[in-house]
C-alpha cells in the first residue's frame, strides 16, 4: 500500500467487516476468512500489475495470516464452545472505529490485543 506495510487499508478491512453485515449474531470465523482471503487474492492480482504469488511461501504465510484472526481472537464459552469473533473484538484488534453513520476509520497505534 503505497510502499507502506504497516497500516491497514480500511476498504479491505470493510470488505472483510461487511461479510457478517447481515448477520443475527456476527461471527468472524474460518469460513468468512476464506472468503476474505479470496477476495484480497483476487482483488491483488486484478489490480497489481507486480502481482507475485510465490508457490510455498505464499499459500504457507499468506494464507496463514488469514486462519490465525478467528483462531487467536474468537472468544471461547459454554455459549460459543468453536469460539465467536464478533465486530467489537475485530474493530478494536485492528484499530477501527465506527462512526454512527457505519463509516469505519482506522487509528494507527490503536491496535490491541481483546479483553479476555
């Protein structure tokens, strides 16, 4: 992102947020990762003309990136026994913040580990 590594690029963070937009009770598990995966994959390719998706490294580390959000953050309970990432949690791990309007925005440096 503009040669910039380290801050998050929120139209890809909304992609993500907006797949559990309808949701009775949001859940950022594996399979919607899946799917955010796939669309930043692709989205990658059409739009980076540098576009380079080493074999090993790539499904190893990219992909890894993806399963350890809901695996390191879900919230485990008698309730949620698979655990359960709900949009508070994955705003405040990524440094979001939602506007009453729904507009999201990010705040570098805010970034933090959930509450137990």
């Amino acid at each position: 992102f503009n040669g910039d590594v380290d801050s998050l690029r929120v139209q890809k963070f909304k992609a993500l947020y907006d797949l559990q937009k309808n949701a009775a009770v949001p859940n950022y598990n594996l399979d919607v990762l899946i799917q955010h995966r796939k669309y930043t994959f692709d989205d990658s390719k059409s739009t980076n003309p540098y576009f380079f998706f080493e074999p090993f490294a790539g499904v190893a580390v990219a992909n890894a990136a993806h399963t350890f959000i809901p695996a390191l953050m879900s919230n485990h309970s008698a309730k949620y026994p698979d655990g359960i990432l709900d949009k508070e949690t994955l705003k405040a791990f990524f440094a979001i913040t939602e506007a009453a309007d729904g507009t999201l925005s990010y705040k570098p440096g805010w970034e933090r580990i959930p509450y137990n």
